[in-house]
C-alpha cells in the first residue's frame, strides 16, 4: 500500500487540513477503482467501512490478487468532518459558503468537445483514453482558491480515470440503497444483489452537479452526443453507496458491507477470486427505478412525526406512513403515499418544521423534473 498525502488550500493562516489516499496493487494493467467515504462528514458508516477495505485490500495486495489499482480515500472530507456547532457534528455544508460537499462539480462534457470533439474514431480504446486524459487535464487547469473548491478538485481528479467509482454515504435512517445514472442502471444491478440494497434509484440529470455524476456524466453525454458516428464507451460505473442510516454503524454490518463490496469487485474483474471457490452472486432484492420517481413526504405544518409504516415497507399509494400530530391543537393528521414503493428513507427528528421532508418512497413511475436531489 501507498500513501499519499494531498494538502489543500489554506482558508486561514497558521492552519492546513489534508486528504489522504491509499493506493492498492501494482498497477499493471490500467484497470482502476476508486472508492471514498463520508464527503458528508457526519455520514460516518462509510468510514467504518473503509477501515474493513483496508485491511482486505493490504491482505488481497500481498496476495497479487489485485488487478490493477484501488485508490481508497477513508476520510473525504477533513474540512467537514472538523466542523461542530455546540457539540452536534455539521458535515454535510461548508460553513464558509453553506454549500452542499456533494454537490457543484465540474461538468466536464462542454471542455472536452471543445478540446477534442473532432480527434475522436471509432477506436473504443483510443476513445477512452483520450478522453480520460483530457478530462484529467482539464481539472489539472481549474484554478481554485477556496479551500472547499480545492478539496472537491481533489476527489474528482482522483477518481476521473476510474472504471469503477463508489461514493459512500449515508441517509438519516434509511434501508441500504444506492444512486447511479440511467444509462448504468443494468451495471449497478450486481452491487445491489451484492449489497442486498431495497432501491437503485437512476437518473441520467440528478441536477446539481454530484460527485458520482462528475465521474461518469460526460461518457454517456458525449455517446449521445456522436451517436453512431464515434465508439464512446461508458468507461466509468459510478456509484452512491447509502449505507443505510447515519447510526448504522457497527462492526458486523461494516464487516458485511466491506465484504460485499469486495465481491462485487471480483464480479467485476478487478479482483481474483480464489479458484477453488465457487463464485455465486446473491440475487437482487430491487430492481432500477427512476429517481424523477422517489416521492418525499411533506409535513404541511409543524408537529410531532410518528411513523406507523417500517423502512423497508413496500407502500401503496393512499397508505398512511406517519401520522403527524399538533400538540397544542391536537390535530392529528395521517401522511398518506401518492404513488407505490418502498420506503426507503426517513428523518431521524420527531419534530419536523411545515414544508419538511420526512420520508422518501421509491416509486416506478418518473413524475417529477428539475433538481432530483435534497439540499
């Protein structure tokens, strides 16, 4: 293993704050996998998962097992993750900016046909190198001044060559599931089955410029782009990995997380299987539906939240989920599902202020448009 230490711009004088990255394999072959945990600092079951990764990775490097590279950055976020308002971790927005860590990435489609739009044939892997080193190029450019715009720079720049992208998250309390675009829908099925998640939810323009997105954005933009007339591959399977909710963490889940995502791995080329093992990939427990199809639930004014259906539930639309109650008045009123899913995530807080989300249903059917994603 190697480490690599990256320091970032400094806000304030007489202070620093650095990124580090752990390279696995011996690189021989240009086959790479990035994976990051908690870019939202307060998501912290993805770092207990990095520290499992580890210990796999360092065993399965002695082992010449690794095809390839995998860089693993444990902590994405140090500038997040020292944040803290009256003792309550505040990971999830730069305090400076208020902006989100996970949103405002570079979109790299425009640059890159502006730079070599006409260069690119029908050679798939000529295609695809080029393109990576040109998207590498582009961020090597950006000039950034803000410590925040640095960090997200680094991220991107780290994980821009990768054939395999896995951002690891976490919602409030949630079921396991994961994020990707539409056009890797069907490549996300395996780490689903591996991870026993209850939703994939794809979108091909989530809004807001993610993480994920940034990796893997222009490879099916620029395919949609050329048509038939260039080979453009989808070279990057970017994934959100929400590793259920935010006090989900422990060692036996962590241990099974690691575990899987090191089996979807070897599923996907990137990891000797042992010979003398039988491979066998679980079936899958969801199946790809559209994120312009996840319903959040609106409390339309302040109360008490209770909630009368499990996470994991399969609703139908007109089913109540929660009842919420005014305590002075004490009206109660049920908060019924429009459209049929599996409710798959919720607030941790049992008072909610009017016009919050509580919970989120996967629903099959894309209804909505615009901006997909929460603040």
């Amino acid at each position: 293993m190697r480490s690599e230490i990256h320091v970032l711009s400094s806000r304030s004088a007489g202070s620093r704050k650095e990124l580090t990255s752990l390279h696995f394999g011996l690189n021989q072959n240009r086959k790479k996998v990035y994976i990051q945990s908690s870019l939202h600092a307060d998501e912290i079951p993805g770092m207990l998962v990095s520290f499992y990764l580890k210990q796999r990775l360092e065993k399965l490097e002695s082992q010449g097992a690794i095809e390839g590279t995998v860089v693993l950055v444990p902590v994405a976020n140090p500038i997040g993750l020292s944040q803290d308002i009256q003792g309550t971790a505040f990971g999830r927005f730069d305090l400076a900016s208020g902006l989100n860590f996970n949103r405002g990435y570079q979109h790299l489609t425009p640059e890159i046909l502006n730079r070599i739009g006409e260069q690119l044939s029908l050679d798939v892997e000529f295609n695809r190198q080029l393109i990576r080193r040109t998207a590498a190029e582009i961020l090597d450019e950006l000039q950034t001044i803000d410590e925040t715009a640095h960090l997200k720079k680094t991220l991107q720049r780290l994980a821009i060559d990768a054939d395999i992208v896995l951002d690891l998250h976490c919602d409030n309390q949630a079921v396991m599931h994961l994020y990707t675009g539409a056009p890797l829908a069907e490549r996300g099925l395996p780490l689903a089955a591996f991870l026993q998640a209850h939703a994939l939810l794809v979108s091909k323009l989530p809004g807001d410029d993610p993480f994920d997105d940034s990796c893997s954005r222009h490879w099916w933009e620029l395919q949609d782009h050329f048509g038939e007339t260039k080979t453009i591959p989808l070279a990057c399977q970017s994934l959100t990995v929400e590793l259920r909710g935010e006090t989900d963490v422990s060692h036996e889940t962590a241990k099974q997380d690691a575990d899987a995502i090191i089996a979807y791995l070897q599923h996907e080329g990137h990891i000797q299987t042992d010979p003398n093992k039988r491979f066998v990939t679980p079936p899958a427990i969801c199946v790809a539906t559209p994120l312009e199809g996840v319903e959040p639930i609106v409390a339309p004014y302040g109360g008490i939240v209770v909630f009368t259906k499990e996470l994991g539930s399969m609703v139908q639309a007109g089913d109540s989920i929660a009842d919420l109650i005014d305590p002075i008045s004490g009206q109660l009123t049920p908060l019924r599902a429009s459209v049929s899913g599996v409710l798959f995530a919720r607030v941790a807080r049992r008072y909610v202020h009017a016009g919050a989300r509580i919970a989120k249903i996967a629903g099959q059917v894309a209804y909505r448009t615009g901006n997909l994603l929460s603040a």
